[in-house]
C-alpha cells in the first residue's frame, strides 16, 4: 500500500512539472500543445536576406554586326551510339529526357542574329579518317567540325592528345572559345587538366559561396566586373549570378573579368574568396560556372546582359572563312600565278629583251 502511495505521489509531482513548464512557456492551447516560439534567427527574419523569386524576364541581346558564323557546342554527352534525331535537343530545344545543357539563351540569341548553332556529340562507331598520301593521320571528328566552325563553346574536361592539338590550332587561327566548367569537374576526368594547359587557363578545387548576401542560397553567389575587367564582357553587368561556381585564373597575360562580392568564401579553405570566376586570354574566356546560361538562370540579375556579351564575344574572332569542303581557306597567292603552278614561258618580247 505505501508502493502505490509513493507512485501516485511520484505522478502528481511529475504532472505538475508539466503543467508548471507549459505554463511559463506561454499557456497549454485546447489540444494540450503550446504555440510554437517566435523565430529568433536574423537569417530569416531580415528582409533584405530574402532573394527575390520573380526576376522577370530575360532579355539577350547582341551588339556585333558581323557576317553569318558557326558556333559549335560540345555539350559534354559521353558517345553513346547515334546522336539524337535533332541535335538542338540537347540544347534544351527538345524533350527534358534529352537535354543535357539547356543554354537556349545564347543559343537563341545566335540564331536570331543569323548565325548557326552546330552540336558536336562523338559518334563511337566513326572512327578517324585514313592517312593522307603523306602518311599523315586524318582529323578526328571533332577536328572536322572545328574546320568548318568559327566559335566553340564547351563543357568537356576528358580530350584525347589528337583533339587538344586541334582545339589548340583552332585558338592560333583566330577561332574563340568558352570553356564553362563547375566545382569538381576538374576531378572528373583526367584531360581536365591537359585542357587548361592548351587554352592557358587554371581551376581551382572547391566551390564559392556566400552566407551574407547571395540569390536564393549560399552556394548561388554574386559576382561583379574587376577593376581592370574587360569592358566588352562586362557591359550592362553590375552583378551576375552563378549557381555553383569554381574559382578560374589564365596563365597568360589574361584579364580578370568577375570576381565575387565581398563576404564570398572558398569552400575548401573558408577563407575570403579573391579568385575570378570569369577570365579572358586573348581569344578564350573561361567561366567557373556552368549552369547561368540556363533560362531560369538568366533571367537573374544581369545574366542576360552577361550571355549577350559572351555570345558577341564569339562572333568577333579573326578566324579565317572556311573554305569550301570545310578546309581553312588558303591565305597565300592562288590561280595560275600561284606557288603550285609552274612559271609562266617567257614571251618572244621578254626573251629579246
């Protein structure tokens, strides 16, 4: 009997513990919980930290009045036998099932101002041409659609030997190229590095993000022209927005183009973050992010600005027309006074002379 005196009493105690502990809190509501606490955390109550979800729309626009050019774009689609019926698709132009880089905006803004968008997928099946005469082995697939390109856009890491000598024989014959890359990709594959050494550019580990200020999330960074930026990529651009951006730099004597905003940290070190995320040497740009080119994302900030600088950044190379066939046109003497003719017979007149 004093077992069960002792536990009614252990109950009533504990009930008033309770009681007692709802009460300070705030009162017991009908269902018997307390209404939950006000949100002490500044994070989420100072309205400046709140990103804007309704940007608007995106407008790109080009400057560059220059005749019709081909653009290629080698999205990064590993070969898997025959290409997609429509190569657009995997711009985004076609079915979600398909699209492996959306980049409509620029690719839009291309075609609208009378230029081509060409895709390169690797077809495993097609393999290089046979050696020429000379013995000289023939371009890969990917060398004969730089032939006939004036621009290249892409999104791989992984060349072979072949194609890194042909990608750097289009840079020295005027062609432009963009190169977008993303955290970790440089780990990826292991020709991410031999490509940065042929175009002269550098990726560092790690992702950039910003826990002060930033577009929806932390890792969604700011980034805003450098002090001695290249005018013709930064115009219109007071801050870009990248998603998830690697810090990028050239080897050359390139130019810094965007840098992120203070209070953006490197994830690797958690230091302040001072390296570019966009850069030019010479006739290639490099950007450390890869998904701002997408409609959702160019619509943010001033990515619209940003993607009609790049798109006038491709069509205003010295590359050479390419001749007929897909050849680079010759650039010396041609027709009967040409190196390949023999001299012409000297007339009577001459020989009298």
């Amino acid at each position: 009997m004093s077992q069960l005196r002792t536990l009614a009493a252990v109950f009533v105690v504990t009930v008033a513990a309770i009681t007692g502990g709802a009460a300070l809190t705030g009162y017991a509501t009908a269902d018997g919980a307390a209404p939950a606490p006000e949100i002490q955390n500044d994070h989420y109550l100072d309205e400046d930290l709140v990103a804007n979800g309704t940007p608007g729309q995106a407008t790109v626009e080009m400057e560059a009045a220059t005749r019709s050019q081909t653009v290629l774009v080698d999205p990064g689609v590993e070969p898997q036998g025959a290409a997609p019926v429509s190569p657009l698709a995997l711009l985004g132009l076609g079915s979600p099932s398909v699209a492996d880089r959306d980049i409509r905006p620029l690719a839009n803004a291309l075609i609208q101002n009378g230029h081509d968008v060409g895709v390169y997928v690797p077809d495993p099946d097609q393999q290089r041409r046979p050696a020429a005469p000379g013995g000289e082995q023939g371009p890969t697939q990917l060398g004969e659609r730089l032939a006939g390109a004036d621009a290249f856009v892409t999104f791989r890491t992984d060349y072979d030997e072949a194609q890194l000598d042909e990608i750097e024989s289009f840079v020295d014959s005027g062609g432009h190229v963009i190169v977008a890359t993303e955290p970790g990709a440089a780990f990826d594959q292991p020709g991410a590095a031999a490509l940065d050494a042929t175009l002269g550019v550098t990726t560092e580990p790690g992702y950039v993000y910003n826990m002060e200020e930033n577009d929806l999330n932390y890792q969604r960074v700011y980034a805003e022209p450098a002090g001695d930026s290249d005018a013709a990529l930064t115009e219109g651009v007071d801050r870009a927005v990248l998603p998830s951006a690697t810090p990028v730099g050239t080897t050359d004597a390139g130019s810094d183009v965007l840098r992120p905003i203070e209070g953006s940290e490197l994830s690797t070190t958690r230091a302040s973050a001072e390296a570019p995320l966009l850069v030019r040497s010479d006739g290639v740009v490099m950007v450390g992010d890869s998904d701002f080119l997408s409609p959702e994302n160019a619509a943010r900030a001033d990515n619209d600005a940003l993607i009609g600088n790049l798109a006038d950044f491709l069509v205003t190379n010295d590359r050479t027309p390419p001749g007929p066939g897909g050849q680079q046109a010759p650039t010396g003497p041609t027709g009967p006074t040409g190196p390949d003719q023999p001299p012409a017979e000297p007339s009577e007149n001459e020989t009298a002379g």
